[in-house]
C-alpha cells in the first residue's frame, strides 16, 4: 500500500524535487532509480474547508459533499458516470 511521508520541496537547479527519507527508503525497501508513484496533498483545514464554517453554514449540503468525497477517494467506482 505505501507509505504517508512529510517532504518538503526543494529548488534542484531549474527544476523541484523531494527528498524520501533514508528510513522510508528502507522499510519500504525502495531502490535509488526505481519508479514510484505519489499523490500530493497540501495540508489544509479540511473542516473549514469542507463545511464552510467561515460564516456559520454550510455550503453544500451534505449528501452532496459525501458524493464528492466518495468520488476522490474512490474513483475506481465512479468511472462509468
């Protein structure tokens, strides 16, 4: 399944890059070179995000949020809409 690490990006000449740590490396037994895939994620607020509680109320209702979240966290289930 992987591994939730923190990073930082760091300026590499023209381009960005992060840095895993030797420790994740490790444990997940990842080798200099090989292939990953990543899913960025910026840390947010997520319940003031999500329920808009800047003003007191919310801005969507709320099965309409839990359609939304359902179809990010899983898409393999909505492909055919």
């Amino acid at each position: 399944m992987g591994k939730m690490i923190k990073a930082k990006i760091k300026k590499w000449g023209n381009s960005y890059g992060i840095v895993i740590p030797k420790e994740t490396m490790d444990s997940e037994n990842l080798k200099e070179n090989e292939e990953v895939e990543f899913m960025i994620v910026k840390p947010t607020n997520v319940l003031r995000e999500t329920f808009g509680m800047l003003k007191g109320k919310l801005k969507k209702p709320t099965a309409q949020m839990m359609r939304e979240m359902d179809r990010e966290l899983y898409p393999e289930d909505y492909k055919d809409d």
